[in-house]
C-alpha cells in the first residue's frame, strides 16, 4: 500500500492557527509553537470572558434598580432575611417585575 501525503492536512491545520494568531504580537503570529499555545490560551480567555461578561450585566441590571442600597449591602441583607435568590432571578425580577423587587429591597434594608 502506498503512504498518503500528510502535508496537506497539516498545512491547513497551521494556517487555520495562523489566521487565529493574526493581530497578536512578536513571534506569537507567525511561529506555529507559540501560535499554537498564543491561540489556545486566547481562546480559553474568551470563553471565561462571555461568562463574566454575563455575571457583570446581572450585577450592572440590579445595581440599576436598588432603591438607595449599596449592592453589597443589598445581597448581605437579603442572606440575613433568609431570602434565598441567585443573582439571576434578581436581574430578572428588577427588569420583570419592579413592584416585587422594591418588596425585597425593603425587606434586605430591614
């Protein structure tokens, strides 16, 4: 049996990375060791940045609507009155529903 070329396969491969690495600096463009390790750490970067960027608008969402609390003060005054929400339900409740949010911003400055 003949042997199949492998260049091909693996000259897409570096050039998929390298088209990733373009705009990053230094040798981290056009070498393919550090492209590689360049790509993978910036892709693991932006996938623990979509998450934060989730968790800073929730926080952003009820800081818009606290009603004269800090939100510091707001969250350790709920834990105090035993109410048991996750940041999630607040941001929805303060955009939903203003009515039963102030009810909670009154009961957390209690």
């Amino acid at each position: 049996m003949s042997r199949a070329p492998r260049s091909v396969p693996s000259h897409l491969r570096r050039k998929r990375v390298l088209k990733q690495a373009k705009g990053f600096r230094g040798r981290r463009k056009n070498n393919i060791t550090t492209a590689n390790a360049a790509v993978d750490r910036s892709l693991q970067h932006a996938y623990i940045g979509r998450k934060l960027k989730k968790r800073n608008f929730r926080a952003l969402w009820i800081q818009r609507r606290l009603h004269g609390l800090t939100y510091s003060r707001f969250i350790s005054g709920l834990a105090r009155a035993g109410v048991e929400l996750d940041r999630k339900v607040l941001a929805d409740l303060a955009v939903r529903e203003p009515d039963a949010f102030k009810a909670l911003t009154e009961q957390a400055r209690t």
